[in-house]
C-alpha cells in the first residue's frame, strides 16, 4: 500500500489552520518542528487543561486528500492545512489501518499512528457546519470520525509534497483505531 504527500503544514502558534509549507522536519518523540503541538507532552490546550503530563499522541496530524473532496463536494471550502493537519496525503485509506501502523514518509520520516483525531467545534470557526460534515454513522448507527488520524514520530527526516507514502501494519491481531 503506497500513497503520496500532498501538502505539508504547520503552525507555530495554537491556531486551527496551519501554513503550507515547502517542507517539515519531523523530530523524534516530538513532532512537527515549530509547531505549536510539538513535544513530548500533550500541547492540545484542552488536555493540558485536564493533565499537562500527559505523553503527547498526537504529534503529527495527518488528513487524506480524499476526505478534502469529500468535503469540498458536500460545499465546504477547505484546502490542506485548514482542518489542522500537518501532513495531507492521497492514495491511503488512512482511518482504516489499525492502530500502530507506520507510515514511513519520504526517504527517512516515519511515523505511528496512534489514534483518531476527535472533531472539535473549533472546526466551525473554520467554517459553520464543518465539524458535523467530519462525523458520519455507519449501518449500526456508530459515530465515524473523519478528521484525520494522530501520530508519533518514531524516525525523523524532512517531508515535502510528493514525497512517497507507505505503510508497515503492526503483528496481528490489529486493534482498530480510536479517538486519542
């Protein structure tokens, strides 16, 4: 399974929509290099506010392309960056790995996927509606969430947009992915 990088972001201050960029280095056990949630503790400012110990899951935010067009064809009007994500990618299914998966991105970069990013309303500030266009339900009447997936970074390096995607999946038996 091989995908790309679309576009790259990045924000240093707690802002919803992040820069594009020509390029990000990834730190080890940190994140997106001057990005305001880069760090070994959680820098989210809602869980800081709970437990500012917390280990920080949710270094890297990564959005697929698809999930864009999706939400550009029910009329929103988003580009990479915009929903908070760090790296956008195309061509990788990513809220269907499980838990642990790597994804190894450009020639050193690899990071693993630790969870579901949970919607937040500040997505409306974005633009009103967008939060809600993010869930979704399934046949049984389970919430899906749709904003991306978090990760840690396991290898650092530079990303740039059309660098390669692909993916290692973690020894079975697979855990699915939940909001982190």
């Amino acid at each position: 399974m091989t995908g790309r990088v679309e576009a790259v972001s990045r924000s240093a201050a707690h802002t919803m929509a992040k820069s594009n960029q020509p390029g990000i280095w990834l730190l080890v056990g940190l994140g997106v290099e001057d990005d305001a949630h880069a760090g070994t503790t959680v820098k989210h400012r809602s869980r800081v506010a709970r437990d500012p110990s917390q280990p920080n899951l949710r270094q890297v935010h990564l959005f697929q392309a698809e999930l864009l067009q999706e939400l550009r064809d029910a009329g929103f009007d988003v580009a990479a960056g915009q929903i908070g994500e760090n790296v956008t990618t195309r061509g990788i299914d990513l809220l269907g790995l499980p838990t642990g998966t790597r994804l190894r991105l450009g020639a050193e970069a690899i990071v693993e996927i630790t969870g579901l990013r949970n919607p937040c309303a500040q997505l409306d500030q974005v633009q009103s509606g967008l939060m809600a266009a993010t869930l979704d339900r399934d046949d049984r009447g389970n919430l899906i969430r749709k904003a991306g997936v978090m990760a840690v970074v396991v290898a650092g390096g530079l990303v740039q947009p059309g660098d390669s995607v692909s993916v290692e999946l973690p020894p079975a038996p697979h855990r699915p992915l939940k909001p982190v």
